[in-house]
C-alpha cells in the first residue's frame, strides 16, 4: 500500500542519506535498539501502519521488520 514510500526510505538508509533526530535517538535507547537495528527493520520490513501527526500535520509511518540480530521489532 505505501511501498513508494518503503522504497524512498530504503533509498535513504542505503545511501545514509537520513538525519536521526535526538528524539529518535532516545527512544531507541529506551527500547534497546541501535540505529543498525532501525536501518535493518527499514531494509527488511514492512510499513504497517500511518499515522498523522496531529502538531506538524505530517505522516508518519510505522514499519515492523528485523534487528540486526534476528529479532522481530516494529517502528
């Protein structure tokens, strides 16, 4: 249903072409997560949900795929 959108966001992991905000960067420590295990899951998964973001008015995509370590997880 969103693969262009799956397709640009692997397009930009692939070539690093991204920006991890801080808040991304807290929220993956809080779930034991590193940023290889979110680029993994943006290269192995799916996008399974989209959510409006009610303050910027921008969408936002959750993707569920694999850690760098095998293990399923979901962003």
């Amino acid at each position: 249903m969103f693969e262009h959108v799956l397709r640009q966001m692997r397009s930009c992991v692939q070539r690093r072409a991204y920006v991890m905000t801080l808040h991304a960067e807290e929220e993956m420590v809080a779930d034991g997560l590193t940023v290889f295990d979110v680029e993994e899951g943006i290269l192995t998964g799916q996008i399974v949900d989209r959510q409006r973001d009610a303050a910027r008015a921008e969408w936002k995509y959750c993707v569920r795929g694999m850690a760098v370590d095998g293990v399923p997880s979901r962003w």
